[in-house]
C-alpha cells in the first residue's frame, strides 16, 4: 500500500512517491527564536516530527531539517529592546526550544540551520534573480517581481491580478490583500548595526528578509528539489508562496513535490495569541502538574488538517488513556512466561499483533489518520488484556508475550506517549529520592541547631518545584501547582 498526502499545491490526496526511491528529503520551517514556543507551535512541530517517525516506520531514510530563524523583524526588535547582540539575544530561545522538544518527546531534527550562518547563499540565490531579471533593486534594498514569475500564486491561490505592479511590500508579514513585490534583501537601518544585524554586499550593507532564508537553507541542505515541505497553515501565504517564487525563479526547477500543512489549535474553543495573554507553553502546563506524554496523546486524538480543541478536560481523558495502554504494557511485561506453554493453550495475539499492525499502517498511510492508529493500539490493549484475563496465573508462552510487545513497541515507535510516560516516571522516581535525602539532611541540621542550613535547603527543595509542610507526624512533601 502507497502512502498518501494531502498536497497544499494541487488541493487534493495524492499518493507519495520520493524523489529517490527509500529516501526522503523534507524540511519544516522552525520558530522564530524571539519568544517560547506556545503548544500551538509545538502541534506543528510535533507533526513534523510524527510525519518523519512515520516514514521512519515505513522503511525510509529520512533527512530531515527544520531551520531557525533567528535574524527578521521580530528577533531584531527584541535585541534592540534587550540592548544585546542578535546572538544573545536568540540562544536562550534556542535552548528553550530545544528543551520544549525534549519534554514532549519530539526528536530533534537532522539539522537545525540557523540563518545567520546561510546569508552567503542567500545572496548568492538574489543574485541569480537579478541575473534572470526576476528581482531588482530600490533604495538598497532587493525585491522579487512576482510578474516575473508566471507560477506565482499556485500555493495560495492569491488573485494576482489583483497585485499592484511595481509597489512593493518590505514587512517580512503581510496578507493576501497584500499581493505585492515583497522584500529579498533588506537595506540597513541604523538600529541593525547595533545588533549585529548587518551584512555587506554588493547592494550595500543590510539583511536578509525572512522568505529568502527558508529558500537559501532548505535547497543547501536538500538539493534545488525536494520531497516535502512543511508547516503550518498560517504559512501557506506569504512566506510558502514566496519561497516557491523566490527557489523556482532561481533555478528554474520544482522547488517542492509536496506541501502539508497543520492546522491551528484552540485554546478552550478560541484562538491562542499573545495579544490577549490567551496562551499556555509547556512549562505553563508542567507547572500545573500535567505530564506532557499526555499532551502528546491529546495531540494524535486530532487529525493534523483539523483544528485541535485543547481543553483541560481533554487533557485529562488524554492522560487517562496512556495509563491504560502503559498499564497493560506493564502487566503483559510482568506477566510469568515460559519457554515450553501449556500444549492446551492456544495463543491468540500473535494474530491480534499482525492485524493491529497492518490495520495502523493502513490509517496512517491515509494521509497520517493518527485517530484511527490509536483506535487500533487500544484493540490490541484490549486483546491484551482479554488474554491475560484468560491465562489468569497461568504462564504465557515467550514467543507470544514477544510479538505482543514488540507491537506495541513499533506502533509507539511512531507515537511515542508511552516511552514518554516511562521516561517522566523515571524523573518522577529521581526527584522524590532526592527531595527525601534533602529533607533528611535539613532534619539532621535542624537538630544540630544548624538553621541557616536547613533554611537553605527548603529554598533548594521550593525551587524544584516542590513544598514541604512540618506536620505533627513530620515533615510532608508535594509538588506545588
Ligand atoms: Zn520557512
């Protein structure tokens, strides 16, 4: 069975056939480092990384990279806010970030270009646009011509008659009423020298504007065409657009071969934004005790072209379903086995193991129909569970219990909530037995009169994000919400 895709540019599903046969060459435009991602941008993020776990699963080598725009309007605003260089200014967001993915068990990218390491191809890339007559340059800056270039508009589907010849847009973010000459190269302004925001060329000194980044970063690390390009829907215009205009008018090639795209998420039925302080990161959640594999498996209950409803009391079923499946993994796990099994029994998940398989590569082919994947995991817990109910003490056969496992495994190879969930018990585990070694040593300087320590280390204890109360049977603890 082919997989197939729902392709942004020709508007319907579409089976997938890579470039190379068995290899995959895809890219997801990154955050902007000027702010912590929201878990609105993380749902991108984490389809990226689920689609790449997924061809993973499927037999193919996957490169796959996601870029880090640390040079544009906003980070550049930041750094002057901050009165620090653009590098400074960004890094901190950039382990963040990288922090964010690894609690929510999103892997890191094969390469994670930042785009002030790539302004010599970016202008290498504007240069061969001018050489084609495709760009042209007003007061130091460079801008595309978008009636040079006949495919513009076959992304968004923007009425280009309705551009204005020969005005020009130079914000890195406009809209569709906006179908005009956007910005290549941007001309220094004062202000960007302090920052560390200028590079010379033969336009002058300035910098890049945000579409040609993804351009000049994507075909330098996968070649002029490539198989997939992602991102959220947001994104489809102006910047995917522009990146196809700018890449195509370079090299006269296919620039993409696919386009997905993931849809928004709410927020209790409205739109998250930082304008109305109606936001949460995944710190924000943490804090109020909710383990982010639950997050994960609230994300997979919702199909990436739909809109995700992120409620509290989703969140919370969300969690109550990866303790069911790790429950069962665990009692499978622990369940006596033997080499040599009851000859009156007849094993019965080998078979349930294959057809949960096959049922989840056949929804997951279908455009990543993640809800009907899980729909299958949980027929296979239930299968587990019925069979051990049957077995009750007696011993399940070693080669049975194997493939059951190793189903899970390989599904949750994709998923990745249950591994998640076995990592936070682990911390889980790690934090309580030091929070009980601290509060034994604060005991043994209290008695020796030692108060100052013992103050010092409640302070150690509160920063870890948990609260100590002296009760009459002793000391209890708790992580605070
Ligand atoms: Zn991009």
């Amino acid at each position: 069975m082919p997989i197939r895709f729902y392709n942004t540019l020709t508007r319907r599903e579409e089976e997938f056939v890579p470039l190379e046969p068995g290899k995959v060459a895809m890219y997801t435009c990154g955050p902007t480092v000027y702010a912590p991602p929201h878990i609105g941008n993380m749902r991108t993020f984490f389809f990226a990384d689920l689609l790449r776990r997924y061809l993973g699963f499927r037999g193919f080598q996957v490169k796959f990279v996601m870029n880090l725009t640390d040079v544009d309007d906003k980070t550049i605003r930041g750094a002057l806010r901050e009165g620090v260089s653009l590098n400074e200014y960004t890094q901190p967001f950039i382990d963040d970030l990288f922090h964010n993915f690894d609690q929510l068990g999103i892997r890191q990218a094969d390469v994670h270009p930042r785009a002030t390491h790539y302004v010599p191809q970016m202008v290498d890339i504007i240069r061969r646009l001018q050489e084609r007559g495709m760009a042209y340059e007003a007061e130091g800056s460079v801008y595309f011509d978008i009636s040079e270039f006949p495919g513009y508009g076959q992304l968004s589907k923007v009425d280009v008659s309705a551009g204005r010849r020969g005005e020009r847009v130079a914000a890195d973010e406009y809209d569709k009423d906006d179908v005009r000459d956007f910005v290549l190269w941007k001309a220094a302004k004062p202000e960007d020298a302090t920052v560390g925001a200028v590079w010379d060329t033969q336009w002058g000194p300035g910098r890049p504007g945000w579409h040609i980044e993804c351009s000049a970063m994507s075909m330098q690390e996968l070649g002029e065409t490539f198989d997939i390009h992602l991102g959220g829907v947001d994104l489809i215009f102006p910047h995917h657009e522009d990146e196809i205009a700018q890449s195509e008018g370079a090299t006269g090639k296919p620039f993409v071969r696919y386009w997905l795209h993931g849809e928004f998420l709410l927020l209790e039925g409205g739109k998250m934004a930082k304008s109305t302080g109606n936001i949460f990161n995944v710190r924000d959640l943490v804090e109020r005790g909710v383990k982010p594999s639950s997050v994960r498996y609230l994300y997979l209950t919702a199909h990436y072209r739909s809109k995700l409803n992120f409620t509290f009391e989703g969140l919370a079923s969300a969690g109550e379903a990866v303790r069911r499946v790790r429950g069962t993994r665990d009692r499978l796990r622990d369940h006596p086995a033997a080499r040599d099994p009851d000859p009156a029994d007849t094993p019965s998940l080998h078979a349930a193991a294959d057809e949960v398989l096959a049922a989840f590569a056949a929804a997951m082919d279908e455009d990543l129909n993640t809800s009907v994947g899980l729909a299958t995991l949980h027929r296979l817990a239930g299968a587990i569970n019925t069979r051990l109910e049957e077995l009750g003490t007696r011993p399940i056969s070693h080669a049975e219990q194997a493939a059951a496992l190793a189903a899970l495994e390989r599904i949750d190879s994709v998923f990745g909530f249950v591994s998640l969930a076995d990592r936070e018990s682990q911390v889980d585990e790690g934090l309580a037995a030091w929070v009980e070694e601290r509060i034994a040593a604060r005991e043994a300087a209290r008695k020796a009169r030692d108060f100052a320590s013992a103050d010092a280390i409640r302070d150690e204890i509160a920063a870890r994000g948990v609260v100590v109360e002296d009760t009459a049977q002793g000391p209890r603890w708790s992580l605070g919400s």
